[in-house]
C-alpha cells in the first residue's frame, strides 16, 4: 500500500476553505480523508461535534496537549485549535491522501514535522471580497469580524511561505486545481522509496 500524502490547506477566515473541502471530498470521497480537528471553541449553529470539530474543554485541549496527542496546536481568537495525530497516520498509513485545514501557526509546526507535506494557500481574489463573505456568512458578530479581519492581516505576512497560493474564484475551478497539485505530490521521491530501493538493487545484482 502507497502511503498517502499530507495536504495542509490555509487561508483567510471567510476564504472559502470549508466550502471547497466539502466540494473536494464530495467529488473524489474514495482518495482524501478530512482530519478533524480538536477545538476549546463553542460549536456554531449547525455544528456536529466529532464532524466539524471534536469540542473540548479548555481543560480536556489541555490534555490532549500534554498528553503529545496533537501534531500541532494553536491559540486562535483566544480558543485553542489541534490536530490529531492518530486519525493523520492511520488515513495516511491506509493510502488516503489527508487534508488539514489549520491555520498558518499549525501549518508552519507540520511543515516542520513532516518536510514532505504540501502547504496551499487558499485566498478570495481581494481583501473587499474577504470583508463582503465574512460579511454575508452571518454567523459571528462584528466585533469577531474584526478580529478575524485583523488575525487576516497577521496571517499575509506568513501567505510566502506557503508553497502554493491559489485564489478562490469559482468552488470547481478551485477544487479541480487543488486536486491535481495534491496529485501531483505521488511523484515526489518521499513516497517513490521502494521503487528507488527496488532499482538500487536490481542495479546491483546486474552490475554487480
Ligand atoms: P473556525 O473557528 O472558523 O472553525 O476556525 C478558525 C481557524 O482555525 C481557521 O483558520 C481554521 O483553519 C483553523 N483551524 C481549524 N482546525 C485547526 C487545527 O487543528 N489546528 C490549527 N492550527 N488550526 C485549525
């Protein structure tokens, strides 16, 4: 079994990530595994726990911490945000390519962790688009639209050391070009380890 890649999609609060994680897992359910995330923050309206996030206590997140059963965490408008580690390597280990969608603190802590994992950027086309859809998503009040719009400014800083940016323009021109950049990802030598031993030694009886 091909080990699967690890996909860490970013982006501005209100730049579509959700939306086009669903659409991406709608239209290719067999090939990704969505990682759920550990969160000390209030479930939304229409919120599942164990779908969206695994709600936690400030308490409980402070287990899973210590415990080392996150591959990251980070502080996000004063509520914690983890990922956890088990669900990540059993998708992987069973040829699933994994996505996360976490902020840049998180992402840059994976990259770390796993130098082979792909950091996509996810942006709308402009900042008055960003204003308009954390607008028009009517879930939070103002005061957290503010927040968020200015944790977007914190985050820019970090957009270059992404290694990929993609605008969100149409959900289906997004999802079509996000999948095919994670595709491309099964060609890297990280996951071509056996054939590259396999030919190594092959090389060596036939050469000697
Ligand atoms: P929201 O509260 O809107 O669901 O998420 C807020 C931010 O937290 C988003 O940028 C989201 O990508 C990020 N986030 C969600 N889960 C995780 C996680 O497991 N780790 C990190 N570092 N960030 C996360």
């Amino acid at each position: 079994m091909k080990k699967g890649t690890l996909t860490i999609l970013s982006g501005f609060s209100g730049a579509g990530k959700g939306t086009v994680m669903k659409a991406m897992l709608a239209k290719y359910e067999d090939r990704y595994a969505l990682s759920v995330s550990a969160t000390s923050r209030k479930p939304r309206a229409g919120e599942v726990d164990g779908r969206e996030y695994f709600f936690k206590t400030k308490e409980e997140f402070e287990e899973l911490i210590a415990g080392e059963k996150l591959i990251e965490y980070a502080k996000y408008v004063d509520n914690y945000y983890g990922t956890p580690a088990e669900y990540v390597e059993q998708q992987r280990n069973a040829g699933k390519d994994v996505l996360l969608e976490i902020e840049v603190q998180g992402a840059l802590q994976v990259k770390e962790k796993y130098p082979e994992a792909l950091l996509i950027f996810l942006t709308p086309p402009s900042v008055e688009e960003l204003k308009k859809r954390l607008i028009g998503r009517g879930t939070e009040e103002m005061d957290v639209i503010e927040q968020r719009l200015s944790r977007a400014k914190e985050e820019a800083v970090y957009m270059d050391r992404y290694e990929y940016i993609v605008v969100n323009d149409t959900v289906d021109a997004c999802v079509e070009r996000i999948h095919r950049l994670i595709q491309s990802q099964h060609d890297l030598a990280y996951y071509r380890q056996d054939l590259i031993a396999g030919m190594r030694e092959e090389l060596n009886r036939l050469v000697g």
